[in-house]
C-alpha cells in the first residue's frame, strides 16, 4: 500500500485556523491524478483538519473518475509520513460513488464527531484503480467551527 501525499499534508498549505468560536471556516483540498493510482489499497492524504474544530459541512465531488466509490476520512499516523501502516477510516463519506459526482455529507454523523487536540491528515480511499490524467480530479470541501 502506497500513501500519497499533497501540498496540505506536506505543509506546503495549511487550510484556515483562525479560531473565532461559532465562525465558520471552510477549506477545500482537491487532487489531480497526473500519475496513475493503481492500488485501490492506497490511501490519498489529501487535506489537513485542524485541531480543536468542529466539522459542520462536507462535500465530496468528483471528476472523470469512473465507476468507482471513495471512503473519505482521518488518517492514523502523522500528518505526512508515507508509513505503509497508516490507515484512513470513513466518518465522512463511506462508499459514495466519485462518477462525475457531488455529494453531501449528513450533518448528523459530521456533528457527532469529536473535536481532536491535534491535526489529522484526511483520507480518501478509493475503490478501484485511476489511471492518469489531467480531467481526473478528486475535491472534499470541508466547513468547520470553534466551540
């Protein structure tokens, strides 16, 4: 299993962290695949959630992608690390189609989720394998607050 990793994760981008209780913050990381992704075993770290927020809002979308689903969630491990042990679970989105689709998240489940004292690399896995190309593309957009 191979980790990939973006700009969010290899802190060459950070999403808002302006911590104002109750204000909305939204960050939205987004992957194009111009090298294949040939594993449905590999993992995406494709974002940074920060710590001490709330998540609110969740949007998966996809593009050129096939028919192929895609688990999004928090990483084990930290943020960066290509540690073929890492594991991403499915608290966002658990086997939602990315077939040129957008989809929302159920605020329920997002609300439920616990505010964590550290940073966590988000995580999409993806149910089969995605040959390169520049009109394949993968975006989460994520809307948080501060209690």
């Amino acid at each position: 299993m191979t980790i990939h990793l973006t700009d969010y994760s290899l802190f060459k981008k950070q999403p808002s962290t302006y911590p104002i209780a109750h204000m909305l913050q939204r960050a939205a990381f987004s992957h194009t695949f111009t090298t294949a992704f040939t594993a449905a075993s590999d993992i995406l770290e494709i974002g940074v959630f920060p710590a001490r927020a709330k998540a609110c809002r969740a949007t998966l979308i996809g593009e050129g992608l096939g028919a192929i689903t895609a688990d999004v969630g928090f990483m084990t491990g930290d943020i960066g690390s290509k540690d073929a042990g890492r594991t991403s679970d499915d608290v966002l989105f658990d086997g939602v189609s990315v077939n040129d689709e957008e989809t929302e998240a159920n605020v329920l489940t997002l609300m439920a989720i616990e505010a964590a004292e550290t940073d966590r690399a988000v995580g999409v896995k993806f149910s089969g394998d995605i040959a390169a190309g520049a009109s394949k593309k993968v975006h989460v957009v994520l809307e948080y607050f501060y209690d």
